[in-house]
C-alpha cells in the first residue's frame, strides 16, 4: 500500500470472497474430534486455514491476463496448533472458527444470521484490542457430520466489514511495474517473509508469507521500497507515531488516495520477464461525521454453493472410501457413542488392545468370537483339533454347509477365516491343536508330538492376553488353567449344561495376588476334591455331545465377553475383588453399594454366575481358592515351574499324580481316618 496521487474518476470498491477448498484428510480429523472430544458439545473450536498468493493466467487466444480465484484451503492439520499447521509455499495462515452441530435440524435450523454476526463482533474486538490486521481475514465454518454415511454438510462465511464511507478506486487494475519500479517490487518480495512484518508465529515458519503491509519509496532512492506493519500506518507515512488501529486507515489518510497492490508473484520475475502483480488507486471520498469508527461495522461473506445460492455445500466421503477403512471406523463409531452419554469413563482402548486366545471354535468359541468383536477387539484366536460336522453350521454362526464338505474344514482355521471375511481390520488366526489332558495317557510313539503341542500352546499363551476356557471335557481345561495361573493371564471359563452355564474367571496366583490387597479367588478346579481324569470313557452318544438348549450358548458366551470386558475395566485388573454377598432377599441378590470396590464402569465384577433357563435367573457366587486345588495351588505350580513338561508328562499319564502334588492323597486320608474314627450307632429294628 503506497501513497497515490489525486483521483480524477472514480466507482466504488467492491471484494471478492474467498472460495473454500476442503482436503478429505479434514474431515477425517473433523469425525476424530466429534467421535473423542466434541461427542455432544456444539461449542466453537479454533481451526486454521491457509490461502496463498494470488494467481493468474493467460489466455491463449486473447492474450489478456485472467485471475483466478482465491481459495482458502484447510486440511488435516486444521485442528493443529496454530505453530503445527505446515502452510503450503508461499502461504498465508487464517484463524477460523468451528461450529458443528449434532443433528441435521439443528444445522438447518440454526440462526445462522446471529451466529456470522457474533463471529464479526468477535473478530473486531479482537482485531481492536490487539491492533493485528491478521484478525480480519478469520473465517466461520458450521458443520454437521454424518458419521454413519460418511456425508459432511457445511457452510464457510468470510466475514468482510463494510466501510461507510465506502472506498472508491479510480481506473481499473494496471500491471504493478507501471507505478512501482521492478527494484521496489523485489524490495516488497523480499519484505514478504521478513521477521518484522510477520506475526510472531508465522515468522517461525519457513513457508508462511505476510497477509498484508505497507510500503512506499525510500526518500534517498525513489526505486528501492521501505515497508512496515498495516498497523504503523499514521507512522509510516506520516511519521507520527499513533495508538489507533489499522481499521481507522480511512480516516488517517483523509482523502488521500492510496495504491493497493494484488501481489501475485511467487518468485522474484527474471530479467525481462513479467512481473503478474497488479496495483490500483483507491480512496475515501469523505469522512464519517464522527470521526473515527467506535461500533462495529456491518459485515457480509456467507460463500455462496456450487448453483451459486447462498446454502451450505455437501461433502460425502464414501464413494472415495477404502471399504476395509469404513469398516474399522464404524465398528469403533458404534463404541465410542456409548462415551458421549452413558460411559464417559469407558476405555475402550484398553479392551481393543486385548489379545484374546480362544480355546475351542465350536458354540461357545463362534458366538464368543463374535462378541469380542462386537466390542472392538482386534486380536483373535482360535485353538481346535476338530473339523466342521455337518451338525454345526446352524449352532456355530461362523460355519457354512460348504464347510462340512469333504470330511470337513478345520474348525479353528475356517472360523478364523470367517472372522477376516465378517471385518476385514480383525487380525484372525486359527491353529490346528490337539491339548494334552489328564486321564489320557500318551502313547510313547506321540511323546516328541505332544511335546510340541506343549510348546506352541505354551507359546501362543505368552502372546495374548486372555485366555477363553471353552472346551467340550473337564479335564482339557487343566493345563490352559495351570499355563494361565503361571503367566498371569486373565482366565474366563464357559461351561453348558443341559439349561444351565457356569461363567467365571479364574483368580490370580497366591504370589500375584497376595499384594492386591484382595482375597484370592478360585479357579475351575477350585471347588473339587478329586483330580482331573478320561470323562469321555464309556459315554453314550448323549453324553459324549454337548445337549443344551439352543439359546443357551449365546448367552453364556456374551456373558463370558462381557465378564472380560468389565475385569478390564477394573483398576486391578485380574485382581478385581468379587462383590460381597447378598445381604438382602433374591430379588436384590445381585446388587452391592456403588462405592464398592468391585465396581467399574460397567457395574460389578463378579467371579462366577450360574445360569438356569428353566427359571430365567442368574446366581452370583464367590468361591475362594482351594489351598490344594489341582488347577492353581502353588505344589502344582510351582511343580511346572520346576519340572516343566516332564511334569506334565507324568500328569497325562499317572492317575493319582495330581492328587499326590497338591496333597489332596492326604486330604482324602484324613477324611478317611475321620469317617472311621467315628462311633456310629446303628439302630436296630
């Protein structure tokens, strides 16, 4: 902006708006913040955008310059600290402001008239206060997201406060070089990205370009240029130092006209070559009767639609989608929502980042499978020795009739195949193992092999998490229950009866839990006296299969998933305490103080619930750890330990040897020698 000299004709001065070019990476960043951080709040957030210079072309068959049009760019670092934000070249960074509304009503609805109005006010007082020209050129931007279907309704507004008295240009825009000499224009360029004109944060950044100055001849060579802030305007040119704003320009100059320069040259142009950018003579033909302005100034700039109305525009994002990544978003959307109301305390990542080890991928595995995924799990895996029958596909939802043909798929992979097929973001594998079990001896030629299921069970137990117990016998659950207790993974059984379930977990060790603070908890085998051994020998066909009631699976393993997810959910994990007893009638049999330590988020966290269909009702039950329990007392533990599979070995193959370990052989002769101790009377007829 440079002094000019009187007007001879003159027409009013009119602006161009900005035209709005949103990257999709923003609205990524836009469902991020709705989905963690705005969830129901409509309140403004700050946002930057950036334009750059100005540009044009040439025409090829005329010959004549036409300008294009000056867009105002936000991306995914919209949200970014104004310092973070990485302009383009040559750029311009623009404060902006936010607003995105909950529902499509509320976004139709909305007064947008006093919404762009407030925003106005806002920008004025801040540009007053501060006295930086760079507050002028804010912009408003009211959205609403659609997360579910991907579309994005939103309405920019480039606030532009109107000048009464208007500025009035005289002529039309000329080529820069016809007013300021080439050695001005590269005095200006350079000025450009000089610390002294930018702000203090745009300064720190390489790429950033000043918005707006001032420039005019220097008084000992009229073709090299000074410049200065807008704001120094009274001092630039008048040389009196001043405390009123740039805004109050107009009345500073008092009619004299000033030249407006359209910068539009990147680069510095070659020798001989063209320089784009363009210079006009403007001015105020008269000044406010009060002097200078003390209110804020009318303001008008909503953008104007693709049909050229004045509505908001419409960004849908799916088409241009990955479908695998609308997928991983929607299963985490439907998750999240449950923290903008109900659960803001939920932490799902805890529960995504769980690595789950399936132990059987019949019923119980396919409908537990399914669950977890539910919930956000990413890690899944299956463990089965057996192949699809032709009697599972309508019990287990993750087996097709295809699968059963030809002797059958192996359950393990296929399900874990289907999983990848139901999403494909789950990371699903599926393994083909026998587990070596109590009661069952091994035949010397199958040493070496079962060895080896030993190992990889071994190994695929160090790699998860959590560990799911949901086998046909009960003796296939002692060595994952002893692998478990040893590794202290968290450990959920399911068990079906005819109409009843058993889900529980099992406590931690006595070495782990000891400084919990909390009483240890029992495992399966907690609550028996005698050993693990064959319960499959002699067994009818009814006996030898799982005969429940349909439903009953389903719940048992959403209830086994949900038992889980709330011992995540607890401070101390593995160590959550059970609730305390009831103290009530059965109708409150389940409830327990809210401040009581074994509520989460979620609710309790109880060890073991028994599910009776015949009566629709559930028992909660506390069982404590048995000191000679063949699952998880630390003899047998600490037996592994030393011995490792040699003592398994010996497990498999010895009846009785469990028994001699945990020194339930003592328990069951002291039992013994009491019976017989006893003096009986037996009556007589």
């Amino acid at each position: 902006m440079a002094p000019a000299a009187n007007p001879i004709a003159s027409s009013v001065m009119q602006f161009t708006p900005f035209s709005s070019v949103v990257q999709p990476a923003f609205w990524h960043e836009l469902t991020k913040l709705k989905i963690d951080v705005l969830k129901l709040s409509q309140e403004a957030v700050t946002i930057y955008g950036t334009y750059s210079i100005g540009r044009s072309v040439t025409d090829r068959e005329t010959g004549k310059e036409v300008t294009l049009g000056c867009n105002l760019s936000l991306g995914g670092d919209a949200f970014s600290k104004e310092a973070d934000v990485k302009p383009p070249p040559h750029s311009v960074i623009v404060r902006g402001s936010l607003k995105n509304f909950n529902t499509i009503e509320d976004f139709k609805n909305a007064n947008k008239q006093e919404i762009f109005n407030e925003a106005a006010k806002q920008m004025w007082a801040t540009m007053d206060e501060t006295g930086d020209a760079s507050h002028l050129s804010q912009f408003l931007l009211i959205t609403f997201a659609d997360l579910k279907k991907y579309k994005y309704y939103y309405w920019f507004a480039f606030p532009a406060f109107i000048s009464n008295p208007p500025w009035e240009k005289v002529g039309e825009w000329q080529p820069a070089t016809e007013v300021i000499p080439v050695k001005g224009l590269e005095n200006i360029h350079a000025s450009m990205h000089s610390a002294s004109i930018l702000s203090t944060t745009a300064s720190k950044l390489p790429q950033a370009i000043a918005s707006s100055m001032l420039a005019k001849p220097s008084a000992n060579d009229t073709n090299i240029y000074e410049t200065a802030p807008l704001e120094k305007f009274s001092e630039f040119f008048e040389g009196t130092p001043t405390s009123q704003r740039h805004t109050d320009v107009a009345a500073l100059s008092e009619t004299k006209p000033l030249n407006i320069v359209a910068w539009r040259d990147v680069e510095v142009a070659d020798p001989g070559a063209k320089w784009r950018s363009l210079v006009i003579k403007t001015y105020v033909s008269a000044q406010p009767k009060d002097g200078l302005a003390q209110t804020v100034p009318g303001a008008l700039g909503w953008e104007r639609n693709a049909a050229g109305k004045l509505g908001p525009r419409m960004a849908d994002l799916a088409p241009m989608m990955d479908p695998t990544k609308l997928a991983d978003q929607a299963v985490d959307l439907n998750l999240k929502l449950m923290r903008w109301r109900v659960l803001p305390g939920l932490d799902l990542e805890k529960v995504s980042g769980t690595k789950c080890l399936l132990l059987g991928a019949g019923t119980l595995g396919c409908y537990v499978a399914r669950t977890l995924m539910a919930w956000g799990v990413r890690k899944i895996t299956f463990l089965d020795s057996a192949r699809v029958s032709f009697s599972n596909p309508v019990r287990q939802p993750l087996f097709e009739f295809e699968d059963c043909l030809d002797g059958g798929k192996p359950k393990a992979a296929t399900a874990a195949a289907r999983l990848r097929k139901i999403f494909p973001g789950i990371d699903a594998e599926g393994h083909e193992l026998a587990i070596p079990m109590p009661g069952h001896p091994i035949p010397s030629q199958s040493v070496e092999q079962t060895k080896r299921d030993v190992a990889k069970l071994i190994k695929l137990v160090d790699d998860h998490d959590a560990m799911f117990l949901l086998m046909d016998s009960r003796e296939s659950r002692w060595l994952p229950t002893v692998l478990g207790a040893v590794k202290g993974k968290i450990v959920i059984n399911c068990a079906l009866g005819f109409d009843t379930y058993l889900v529980m977990r099992h406590g931690a060790r006595e070495t782990i839990a000891a400084g919990s603070g909390t009483a240890r908890l029992g495992c399966y085998y907690c609550n028996d006296i005698v050993a693990p051994a064959d319960s499959l020998k002699d067994q009818t066909l009814d006996q030898m299969c799982t005969v429940t009631r349909p439903g009953l699976a389903a719940i048992a393993s959403a209830t086994a998933v949900e038992l889980l997810v709330s011992v995540l959910q607890h401070p101390k994990g593995i160590n959550a305490p059970s609730p305390p007893p009831a103290t009530s009638n059965a109708s409150n049999q389940q409830r327990a103080p809210e401040n009581d330590d074994s509520h989460t988020v979620l609710g309790i966290v109880p060890h073991q619930l028994r599910g009776y269909l015949a009566r629709f009702n559930n028992m909660l039950i506390t069982g404590g750890a048995f000191g000679n329990c063949t699952g998880c007392s630390e003899p047998i533990l600490n037996a592994y330990e030393k011995d490792g599979f040699p003592m398994l070995l010996k497990v498999f193959n010895e009846l009785g040897y469990l028994e001699k370990i945990s020194g339930l052989d003592k328990l069951h002769d002291a039992g013994d020698a009491a019976m017989e101790s006893v003096d009986w009377d037996e009556d007589e007829d």
